[in-house]
C-alpha cells in the first residue's frame, strides 16, 4: 500500500475514534498510533469524563503506545490524529520522539505550528491535511449544535 492510501487508512481510523467521542459528548477529536504497520493505540478526548484538561486523544495514544510496547519512546511509530496536536501535545510528542505525526484539519487557534516546529524532535516528520474535510467537519458539526443549545 502506498503512502497516501496508508494515510487515509489510518486517518479513517482516527475518524471513527472521534466519533466514539462524539458519542459521549466529548469534543470529537480522534486518534491512533501505528508502529510496523499495526495500530498499538486508540484513543479519543476524554477530558470531559475524566474532568481532566490533559486528556485528550494524544495523550491518552501516547500512554497506551508506551504501554502496549514496554518503553517511552515511539521513534517507529506514526500518530494519526484528527486535528493538529495543542502545544501540550507537542511537547509530549517531543519527549516520546514519535517518529511521524499525521494529522487531518489545522488548527490555527491553538495547533502547535503557531508557535513552531521547534517543538516536536528535530527527526519528527509531519504529514498534515490527510482527509482535512472529513476532519474538520465533525468538529464544526460539534460545535456549531453547541451554540444551538446554548452550551
């Protein structure tokens, strides 16, 4: 399988953690980690049931990567997330020098390139727009029933 099919693949992964968010009314954001072509991580914000500001998909990926591998650092693996990782994020992906991040919508309010490459590893490869419509759309389907209910 090429790249670009390998991505999308991946990213539709992501994209059915996200709605497995959605559908605990948590914001949809989804992610999977893949290492040797298999998913080792899944996972979706939480941070709403666990009344935990850190708890979203990244972190809760990187935790079960580790984990599921037996060591902190996921050189050989790809994060395939639905939106471009927080500067929180960022720097847990720095410390766990993933190998290749991959993620669908940008996020220019609060999306790590605002403030710069400079906090992923220097030998972090970046992939981003993988499926960016599906992506974003979910997040701004979320969003915009929010305001209608006032929230």
């Amino acid at each position: 399988m090429d790249l670009a099919k390998q991505d999308e693949h991946y990213m539709r992964e992501a994209l059915k953690e996200a709605r497995k968010a959605l559908e605990k009314d948590e914001v949809p954001i989804g992610a999977v980690i893949v290492c040797d072509g298999l998913v080792i991580a899944r996972a979706y914000n939480y941070t709403e049931h666990l009344n935990d500001v850190t708890a979203h998909a990244e972190m809760q990926a990187i935790t079960s990567a580790a984990n599921n591998l037996g060591g902190k650092y996921l050189q050989e693996c790809t994060l395939y997330v639905t939106i471009e990782p927080c500067v929180m994020c960022a720097g847990a992906l720095f410390w766990a020098q993933i190998g290749r991040i991959v993620y669908g919508a940008g996020d220019p309010k609060r999306g790590f390139s605002k403030i710069g490459l400079h906090l992923l590893h220097p030998r972090t490869k970046i992939s981003k727009g993988i499926l960016e419509e599906e992506c974003s759309q979910i997040l701004t389907n979320f969003f915009e029933g929010k305001r209608r209910e006032g929230k």
